[in-house]
C-alpha cells in the first residue's frame, strides 16, 4: 500500500511489526501466525466486539438464558472437586452482586490468569447449574484506567480476537489495547486516503485516518459505526473494483474468430432431440448466440438447478461453434462425469456426425496419442475431458468455445493458461448450485449470468421424508420394497473436511453393519473419497450396471452420478449436511421417469437444524433453499473453492452488508467508466492499492 509518511517518517505501512514499539521476537512470531507481519496488518487488525455501558448487565439483573456482559472484580478463586467431575471456579464482584464463573477444561490454565483485584469483563450465556453461572465464558482484563466505574461516561472498550498462542505473550486484548494505543494516540503514522475523495464525500464516508483512530478507540458508538461503515465499504469496493476490472479485461480482450452464421449443423441437433426444449432453455440458448456472435469474448454463467438440463443447451452451443468448423471443449469436474457426458453427447454426435472424443486418465498410449493428434489435427470436433485438458499438453488447432461442467464446485478457470496457448476462447460455465442472487454478483460478478429456472415436466418426482432414530426400520423397509422392485439406493454418510477419518469410520461402519444386519439378502458397497479413482469407477459402473443394488457413500456421489434405476435415497445425520448439498444429492434420484423417495434421517434435533430441514421438506426450488442456506449458515458453504482469497472478509459481511456491497459495486462500476484504465492522476491511488493488493485475483488481465 503505498503512503508517505506526513510529518514524522517513523513508520511505514510496510514496516515490520518488529519496529512497533513493545513487540519483540516472540511476539512478532506470535502475531505472524496470524497473518500480521507489518504494521498495515496490525493497524487492520479490529476489534472483534466493544464494551461500553450500555452493553454491561449488572450482575443482580442476570437472566438464565440470555446472552450477557458483566464487568468486575475478581474476588476468589478455587478449585472444586466433586465425585463426579472437578471444576475451578472464578467469583466476579460488581455493585449488584456476586457471579459464579466456572471452567471444566482448561483448568491448569485459567488457574494462572486471573488475581484477586483484577478488572474483568467476562461475557457468556448465563447457565443454571445450582444458581446462575457463567460456564467458560469469553474473558477480558480490563484496566481501571480504561474503565472506571465511577465516572459518568465510560469510555467504550476494544476487545480484540487473539488465541492461546497470543495469549502466551501476553498479547490478549488488553495486550492489543496497549500495543495499539499509543499509535493511535501518537499519531505518527499516517495513510493515504486509499479511496476516490469525490467517493468519500458522496456517501459522507470517514477518512482513513480518522477511521483508523475510531474504529479501534472509538469516542461515541455513532462514530464507530461510521469507522466500521468506512472499512467495510473499502472492502466491499476493492472487490467489486477487481472484479470490474477483470470483466472489462475479458471483454476488451477481442476474439480472434467469429462466427458469420450460426450454421446448419444446429437444427440437425436440434431436429434429433427427442423432447421439446423448455421455454428457458430456448432462452438461455439464444443468450449464449448472442454472445457468441459478438466481437467481445464471452464469459457467462449458466445457473440451473440439476436436472433443469443444462447439456442440452451446452450441446445446441457447442454445434454451432462446431458447424463453424471450430473445436469445443467440454469439461467435467471428475473423470467419471466425463465419461458419463461423453456417452449421453455421442448420441447426438454421431446422429449428426460431430467427430467426439473423451481425454482420461487410464487410456493405453496408444490410444491416448492417436486422440491428441486428432485434437491437434481439428479433426477431433467435440472433446471430453476434465480439467487437464486445458492445462496439460493438449493443444488444440482451433478452440473456439470452452464449456465447464462444475456442477456445484466453483473452480477457477485459468484463462491465463489459455491465453499463453494463444488461445482465448468464449467460456461457459454451468452450475447447479442456484446462487442467492446477492452472492452471484460477487462470487460470478466478473461474468454475465443465464438462468434456467425451469423444469422439464416430464421428470419423477421426489418425496422427502424427516425420521428420526426411533422410525429407522420403517425408512429401512422403503428402501427394502424398492430393492425388491429392482430398482436401487443410496445411503449417504456426512463427510466434513476436519474430521474426515472419523466420518469415514461413520461410513464404514454403516456400510458393514448395513450389510450384515440389515440387507443381508441384497448386495450392497462402499464409496468414499479416500479410494482411488480406479477403485471409484469400478464401484460406480457395478452401480449403475445393476449388480451392486444399495450404494452406500460418503458425499462424493454429489458430483452428478446419473442412474436412472436409483428411486431411493437415505441421508444420515441430515442435520449436519447443508441445505444445499441433500438438495443437490437428492437431485440424484428421480432421475428416470419413476419417482423418487429421499429420506433424512435426523439424529440430533436443534432449533436451528429444524428449521433448516424443514425448508427441504416443503420446497424443491433451489433458490429458495440457497437463499434460506446463505442465512442459517452463512456464504461459507457456496464460496466452496472459488477465489476463496479473494473473498476472505475482515470486516465486511457479504450477507447483512448487502446494501453497501450495492452502493460499493454501483461507485466501482462508475469510476471504471469514467476511468476504464484509473490513468487519471486522481486514482492514481486506488490503481497502485488494487494492483498491490488484488493483482493476484485478477488472473491474466493486464488492462491497468
Ligand atoms: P443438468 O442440468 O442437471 O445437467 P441434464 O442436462 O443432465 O440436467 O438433464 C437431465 C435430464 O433431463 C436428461 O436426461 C435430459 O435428457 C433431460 N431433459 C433435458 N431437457 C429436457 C426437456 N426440455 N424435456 C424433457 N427432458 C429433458
Ligand atoms: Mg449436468
């Protein structure tokens, strides 16, 4: 970031923490754990929540039940042992009264931090456990210069996130308090103002500066909102900023084909479907032409829940590329979906005589050789593959078009490896994730967005179920009559990423205890993501070749396995899957033309996981449900792998600051329309800021 220094250059943005005053070695080790290695890092390091009086409850004025805030004295301490279990537990004193505060683990610990006398503020949910009690709350030493209770106006406190590590250099709160204190009060420091001023005098915005000082000692509760306002507008901008660059970089970037005509080869695809196209689809398909047809390269989205038929139109697209005489890519996420894809479009292919071929690993050399030299030689019109085949040693002789199967992870296409090939094609990348609206402008803001928001009619419909433990035979016996019906089943197991040895050995033992107590008399397997791909395709193609009747899994069959056989569907431990992932693994059955049954078996009911499943009970629109995800859990779940970096938020919250996200994106767009290039001497600022800070973002665009 760059900034010169105002009156005295003591300190720098970039200068090492190590030279800010009271940070040695080991904390400067501490701290770069964390992330924060120079003094721009530590100086946006903010408070994670603040304490002023009006969010203090005396203690005699406590609730069971309720969230709350105390301030006081420590006055005893002690460990209690009881038959059962031991516990060290901590009395706080205010004017009101006295609170119990007690800790079951981390004893050896605690029992070192606190003295009698000391000025704390402890924050939990008040328990009833023989009285009021707080249990492990969240702890912060005050000092009483910071907080003295007699005066009138209290001054409102910062309380900063830190970690044991932190704590171990005494860098707790209080410790960020004293470390941050005297360069804010010093003032020998000073930013540049890193956002156009015609911007901050518009929306009235705080200066950096002045923002700096209130956001982490803030004098009145309106003023830091207005700090807090201030910093997440910044980052809300630059976001949107980078994006806009990336999308006009795209589009400025000109392609090197065009297309005189849509060609012939469309309508003979088109005369071979054997079902009428939805009204979306015909849509979307003209969408996409019309990128196609014009001059700029065309990056869009195709969003559309699964089974809303989306390679179809991925087929009508690609044929008129290829009728052109152009070469298409089409790429799935996993080896399986490709071969899956290269089977259901060599259909149509050779109906109508597109030259298809499939890239995957385990081809023999030979065969491997022959369809590279076909891709290179163009006689090769449609490949399947997965991402390798643009990133490996594939070279194409004329790619025009690039379409991405991502059903629901967002990879990050690198243009950048296409472009170095001399190559820069118009991309399509389909998703089945339906992405809450706000969320898409800034997950996919550097793309156009198509939308298919309508089913085929004639597909099964799916019945979804709720049962809990008590009800599992009776959920058993459904998938049993189905099995006998001959048609197949899913099991699935939960799988999260931290704990994924314990969620295997779930689904391992499921699968034997399934198999042997269970349904016996059918034959059932295992699939999970620790297996080779090998192993993987041999489990899937006996699925789906009828010989393995109940597959049991971890969520690796999320990724679009299509067996129209498969009517029955059994989630364990439903509560812990997200909305979005048991509606995309239910789109897995009802795939034929036969109903489909899912079944969520629910084994620990919260408020929280209560509402959530009954969201999937009572809609199957994909929208509503992300929408209803995004609130409950958070964008977490939808930003998956794409550009996470970019996304990581300090302050800003992309759900509760949707309105400034507008406000950002609208200012954003405008300045790049005034200043495509920000050449101008005015932005000179933000241009150096974006390029510093985002250029890795922003992939191959070099339009600054
Ligand atoms: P997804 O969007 O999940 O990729 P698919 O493209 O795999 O969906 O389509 C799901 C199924 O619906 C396929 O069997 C496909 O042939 C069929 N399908 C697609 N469009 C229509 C339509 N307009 N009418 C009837 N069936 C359709
Ligand atoms: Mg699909």
């Amino acid at each position: 970031m760059p900034v010169t220094s105002v009156s005295k250059p003591s300190i720098k943005p970039d200068t090492p923490v190590t030279y800010v005053k009271g940070v040695g070695p080991k904390r400067a080790e501490a701290l770069a754990e964390i992330g924060i290695r120079t003094f721009t890092d530590l100086i946006y390091y903010f408070p994670r929540r603040y304490l002023d009086r009006s969010t203090i409850t005396k203690i005699s004025r406590l609730k069971v039940g309720e969230q709350a805030t105390i301030v006081g004295e420590v006055t005893t301490q002690r460990l209690v042992r009881t038959a059962r279990r031991s516990f060290y537990e901590i009395f706080i004193k205010d004017d009101s009264g006295l609170m119990s505060c007690i800790w079951f683990n981390g004893v050896k610990y605690i029992q070192n931090v606190f003295k009698a006398g000391d000025l704390v503020a402890m924050h939990s949910r008040v328990e009833f456990f023989n009285g009021p009690r707080f249990v492990h709350p969240d702890y912060d030493r005050l000092e009483t210069a910071e907080w003295d209770s007699t005066l009138h106006t209290a001054r409102i406190i910062p309380l900063y996130p830190t970690t044991a590590e932190l704590k171990k250099v005494a860098l707790d709160s209080r410790g960020f308090r004293r470390l941050l204190r005297p360069i804010v009060d010093k003032f020998e420091w000073a930013f540049d103002e890193i956002l156009p001023f015609q911007t901050i005098s518009r929306l009235k915005l705080l200066s950096i500066n002045e923002g700096f000082r209130q956001i982490h000692f803030p004098e009145t509760l309106e003023i830091l909102e207005k700090s807090q306002v201030r910093f997440k507008f910044e980052e809300l901008f630059y976001l949107e900023l980078m994006l806009g660059v990336k999308k006009a970089g795209i589009k400025a970037s000109r392609k090197t084909f065009q297309y005189p005509n849509a060609g012939s080869l469309i309508k003979q695809v088109y005369e071979k479907i054997p079902f009428a196209l939805t009204i979306a689809q015909k849509r979307v398909v003209h969408e996409i032409w019309d990128d196609m047809k014009s001059s700029e390269v065309m990056n869009r989205l195709l969003q559309g829940d699964v089974g809303s038929g989306k390679t179809i139109v991925a087929l009508l697209c690609a044929s008129i590329a290829i009728g052109n005489g152009f070469q298409v890519a089409f790429m799935a996420p996993t080896e399986i979906l490709a071969e899956q894809h290269y089977r259901n479009l060599k259909v149509f292919a050779d109906l109508v005589g597109i030259e298809i071929s499939v890239l995957i690993g385990g081809q023999k050399k030979t065969e491997r050789d022959e369809i590279l030299q076909s891709i290179q030689s163009g006689k090769a019109q449609l490949v399947v593959g997965t991402h390798a085949l643009i990133q490996e040693g594939v070279e194409f002789k004329n790619l025009s078009l690039v379409i991405i199967d991502e059903q629901h992870r967002f990879g990050v296409l690198q243009r950048g490896t296409l472009i170095g090939k001399g190559l820069n094609p118009d991309v399509l990348v389909m998703t089945a994730t339906p992405i809450p609206r706000t969320l898409s402008m800034t997950l996919y803001g550097d793309m156009d967005v198509s939308i298919l928001d309508e089913m085929p009619s004639q597909k099964g419909k799916i019945v979804t179920k709720l049962v809990n433990e008590d009800r599992i035979a009776e959920a058993y016996n459904l998938i049993r009559e189905q099995v006998k019906k001959r048609f197949q089943a899913y099991i699935v197991y939960p799988l999260i990423e931290e704990s994924e040895k314990i969620d295997l050995k779930a689904a391992t033992q499921g699968f034997e205890y399934l198999q042997r107590s269970v349904f016996s008399e059918f034959k059932l397997a295992l699939l999970h993501g620790g297996m080779s791909p090998a192993e993987k395709d041999d489990i899937m193609r006996q699925f789906i070749a009828g010989t393995v009747n109940i597959l049991v899994s971890t969520t690796v069959i999320e990724v679009g396995m299509d067996n129209p056989k498969a009517t029955v569907m059994l989630i364990e431990n439903a509560e812990r899957f997200g909305l979005t992932q048991i509606h995309q693994l239910r789109g897995r059955i009802g795939r034929g033309k036969t109903d489909g049954i899912c079944i969520l078996v629910e084994r620990k009911r919260t408020e929280i996981s209560q509402r959530r499943l009954q969201t999937i009970l009572s809609t199957t629109d994909g929208f509503e449900i992300s929408e209803e995800d995004l609130k409950l859990r958070g964008p977490g779940e939808f930003y998956g792998a794409r550009q996470h970096g970019f996304l990581k938020m300090k302050i800003a919250d992309l759900i509760t600051d949707k309105e400034l996200l507008k406000v950002a994106r609208s200012e954003a767009f405008d300045l790049l329309k005034s200043d495509p290039h920000l050449r101008k001497q005015e932005n000179i600022r933000v241009r150096n800021h974006l390029l510093t800070n985002y250029s890795e973002y922003m992939d191959f665009v070099n339009i600054l």
